[in-house]
C-alpha cells in the first residue's frame, strides 16, 4: 500500500511541474517562476482506489510569484500546506481548508492575518514569519488548544 502512496505521489508532483512547463500563463526569466493562473482540473492528476482527495501540498523554494493561489483554498481536505520560502504576494485567504499545519514564512504575504486562520481547530503548527503582515495578532491564537509552534 505504501508503494501505491508514493507511486501515485511521484505522478501528482510529475504532473503538476509537466503542466506548469506547458503552461500558457506561466513566465519566468531563469530565476522565478511567474504564475498568472492555474487550472487545476488540467494537471491531469489520476486517482488510485480511495486516493481521490489533496491531504498535503508542499510547493517550497521554488521562486512562485504572484498572489496567494486561491485555488488552494478549494482543496477542502487539505491538512498539511507548506509553500515556504516563495515570493506570494497579497493577502491571505480567511477560508484555507482543515489545515494541521501551515508554513507560509519567508514570502510578501501582506495586510492583516485574517482571524478564521486561528479558529482552525485542528491547527497544530503555525508558520507566518518573514512576511509583511500588518496589525495584531489575532486573539484566537492565544486561546488555542492544540497549536504547539508558532
């Protein structure tokens, strides 16, 4: 079974940089990666047995540019986002699925965290360091149960 899980994973992340090197929107100059949309019912992702949902997306260090991809925000059972050390700009979503654990540290994420981030009530680990936030924290970090690193 284990073997099939990382079968199925090498084919996702295959897909996905296949699909972004083919995209129409996507710019880069050698050192970022520039991308103005994507659709993600074309990655041609294939599903195996019960495998048919997203659980964990890591897309770190690897020079994405732009706006907080809001397509994430519709990978409902996603438990594990991790695309660290990046170069996302605006504002992050308030909506951002089931997450366990987040790192978004060492972007241009800006403006306030929004406090839905902090009522994730399976949220275990928080990164948002070496970003452009603005304002408070929001009170519902302090007040919650099973965050361990922030």
């Amino acid at each position: 079974m284990a073997s099939s899980r990382y079968e199925l994973l090498v084919i996702c992340v295959l897909s996905f940089f296949f699909a972004l090197s083919h995209s129409k929107t996507l710019k880069g100059d050698g050192k970022a990666i520039i991308l103005e949309e994507m659709e993600i019912s074309h990655l041609g992702l294939v599903s195996q047995g019960d495998y048919r949902v997203v659980t964990e997306l890591e897309v770190y260090a690897v020079s994405i540019v732009g706006p907080f991809p809001i397509a994430v925000t519709n990978l409902l059972d996603l438990t594990r986002l991790d695309i660290h050390n990046n170069k996302l700009t605006g504002q992050l979503p308030s909506q951002i699925g089931r997450l366990k654990r987040l790192n978004l540290r060492w972007n241009k994420l800006q403006d306030v965290i929004p406090p839905e981030v902090g009522e994730l009530k399976r949220l275990t680990h928080l990164y948002l360091d070496h970003n452009q936030f603005t304002g408070r924290i929001p009170d519902a970090f302090y007040k919650h149960p099973f965050l361990k690193e922030v």
